[in-house]
C-alpha cells in the first residue's frame, strides 16, 4: 500500500466543521471595515524577496530564520510573504495609489513563517491586514483603534485590553537606540544569546524580552519617553485625548516596541490573558518611513494586523458559536417526490435566498433520510412524498423541539418556515 501523504507541518486543513466559524468571522470583520468605508486590496502570495529584505529588515528573525524563500526557473529570488504591510505598500508604489492621495485600504489572506508550530502560531497562518496612507495626524491612529475595538463588539470577544507605546521619530529613536546600547553593553556578560544578538542589529526588541533574569536589567533601562522630540510627545497626548473622550481604556507599556524595524511614533497591541504565551491579538503603529524605503515618495501611513487563528481560538474558548447547519432539510419520498422536490427547492431558495435547504440525495427509506435529516443539525425536517404532491400540500416536523407534525400548503412553506425559523 502506498505510503498517505499528510498536510506539511504546521499548516492546516479547514474542514466543514470548522468553516462556519471562520465565515462568521471573516463576514463580521468584512462588514466592519466596510462601515468605515475602507477598500479591500488583494496581493500576489508570492514576491520578490528583496521586499521583504528591504522593509522588515535583513537581521530580523522573520528574514534571517522564517522565511519560504526559493529561486524560481529564472534565478529570480522569491519569497511566500511572510506579512502583508510590505505587499500593499509595493502595490500602492506600483500603481500610483499612494502620491498626494489619502488611502484606507484592508485585506485578508494566507501568510508563510517557518516557525515552531504551536497553539495560534502556526506555518501558514491568516491574517486580516488594514493599512492607511497619507494622514500624518493622531486621528487615523484613533480610528484605526476603535476600528478594531468594534470588531470585538461584533465579534461578541470579552477581556482583551489594549496597551499603547509611541517609539517617537525616526530620529529621536536613532539618538534613543545609542543610550539603550551603551546601558546594555556594561551587563554584556548577563545577556542572553537572543538578546546578544539584537544588541548589534535590533537592541529595542531586547526591551520585549521575557527572559526573567533580565527582567530587572530592563526594567532599570533608560525609558524611550524621555528622548522624544516634541512632535512625537504632542501626537501621543492628542491620540490618548481622542481615545479617553470616546471610552477606549488603555494602559500605557513602554516596553511595546513591536518587531519590524519600520515602526515609528504610535504602536499598539490588543492582548488576553486567555491565550497562553501566544498572548497579542493584532498589533500595529505608524510606519511613515516604509514608502520611502521602499521607493515611492515620503508619506505618512499607519495600520495594523490580526491573526485569524488566535481570535478564532479565543472565540471558541469563549462560547462563540456561528450556524453552519441547513435551517431546513427536505425528504423526498419516492420518484416523483424526487423530481418535484427539486422543482419545490429551487422555487423555496429563489423566494428566500438566505435560506439554508439542503436537499436528500441518493434515495432510501424515509427511516434512513430521516435519520440525515437529524444528523444535519437542521432544525425543521419537510417531507414531500406521493400524497403531499397530490394534495398541494408538505408535511413539516420540528427536528429539534417536541412539537406536533404539521401539514401546510406547499405556496405557504416560505412565510411558514420564516415564523418558525424566527426571521
């Protein structure tokens, strides 16, 4: 017997049971960026790799250990995008969407890290991305926060805080990054080997670490706050003003940095406690300085990312439960039964599209059709056999609730299955 080949680690079937939650999700989140009137942008999964070396950065982890990189039949170097910030901005060069225009723009779709798989982090990973170009002001970072705290709304999800940083300007950054070196060089020898490692290509991720034995080296660090320059202070005061005024609770971490060198000025992350280490539900800030680096023109841009996996993880540890299941299953009782019981169907979905009819296929007893009208999950069982079709008429039966069979004519199932459904 041939040996099964089995989905490569780290990356996952969706299977039917689990599809509906992910349709839940995906319609809500759709449905809320559209009420903000923010356009979708659907990128290649595929694209060069200097992107990628260029924008996150060529000594981050993410480049150096986790990316799908290839060379294709032409020598050309391509990577399965690893995060999709560095795509859209690519697109909005390429096509002339970015130069003096104001853009809200937001997409959804697989990314690629050659991580070790663990609960919510996984190979192929999905995210939700939203990213706005050309608005400087603290206002677009206020939006794009309350953005995303109506989605929890939606979404029905409890306990998850928000915590806010402001890495200041590029060059106030620069000045900060040379004190946090000196400071951390003098306990060189109690590094950690990660955190030696960044000390020489990203020392501000060395501030996120969670080793505990550094805890205390970093706790007693020079603070970020204390270098920024006064634009930076002014745009972090107005943001947590329009935050206050409109309920949005927020704790400050100074120790928010964010892991892509192109951050600048306001980071956020929306964290619980209820997913084990795994803890950051979307994380995001302004990157003003990415559309330059990557060859447009200078231009002011904030957004930020959700990983499909995590909230759909947290939703489920919180009773979330989105209908997969037909509303109706219909048993067809013999051959003619068969052939108007289609004719019946097609007529029931065009007067009531948003219904959910499934329909027996492939014959049997009315005692087996019954029984995968059960194990349907559908809440009302109709059935269609030779005497219903002469009288005009089908029979309904509640498969959920004990309540009596009843016989209605076949005009009236719409507006009859409508009160009984609850719509």
């Amino acid at each position: 017997m041939a040996e099964k080949i089995q989905s490569i680690r780290g990356m996952h079937d969706i299977l039917p049971e689990q599809s509906g939650l992910w349709q839940y999700f995906e319609n809500t989140i759709r449905d809320t960026v559209q009420s903000y009137a923010y356009r979708e942008i659907r990128m290649p999964i595929v694209e060069s790799t200097d992107l990628f070396c260029r924008s996150i950065g060529e000594v981050t982890d993410i480049v150096e250990k986790e990316m799908y990189t290839f060379d294709d039949r032409n020598g050309d170097s391509l990577t399965l995008r690893p995060e999709g910030t560095a795509s859209c901005v690519r697109a909005g060069i390429q096509h002339g969407l970015l130069h003096n225009q104001q853009q809200r723009l937001w997409y959804m779709g697989p990314m690629f890290r050659h991580e070790r798989p663990q609960k919510g982090r996984y190979r192929q990973f999905h995210q939700i991305g939203v990213e706005t170009f050309g608005i400087a002001g603290p206002d677009i970072d206020a939006e794009l926060i309350l953005l995303t705290a109506r989605m929890w709304k939606r979404l029905g999800l409890q306990d998850i805080r928000l915590e806010l940083n402001t890495l200041g300007s590029n060059e106030a950054r620069s000045r900060y990054r040379d004190v946090l070196v000196n400071y951390l060089t003098e306990y060189k020898d109690q590094l950690d080997e990660d955190s030696l490692r960044r000390l020489e290509t990203n020392p501000l991720r060395i501030l996120d670490s969670k080793n505990p034995e550094l805890q205390a080296i970093i706790e007693a660090a020079p603070k970020l706050m204390d270098y920024l320059d006064d634009e930076s202070k002014l745009h972090f005061e107005q943001l947590q003003a329009m935050l206050k005024n409109v309920g949005i609770e927020f704790t400050i971490n100074t120790r928010l940095v964010r892991g892509l060198d192109y951050y600048c000025k306001t980071v956020f992350e929306w964290v619980t406690d209820q997913l084990g280490a795994q803890g950051t539900v979307c994380a995001g800030g302004r990157y003003d300085g990415l559309v330059a680096q990557l060859g447009g023109r200078e231009t002011p841009a904030a957004g930020f990312a959700m990983g499909i996996e995590r909230l759909l993880s947290l939703l489920e540890d919180q009773g979330v439960k989105a209908a997969g299941d037909p509303d109706v299953y219909l048993v067809l009782q013999g051959e003619q039964a068969q052939i108007q019981g289609m004719q019946l169907a097609e007529s029931m979905r065009d007067q009531w599209p948003e219904l959910k009819l499934q329909v027996n296929c492939g014959g049997g007893s009315f005692k087996s059709q019954m029984k995968k009208a059960d194990k349907s999950g559908a809440l009302i069982g109709l059935i269609l056999g030779e005497s219903e079709i002469d009288q005009g008429i089908i029979a309904v039966k509640h498969l959920r609730e004990k309540l009596d069979q009843q016989t209605v004519k076949q005009a009236e199932i719409i507006s009859v299955l409508q009160k009984l459904l609850n719509t």
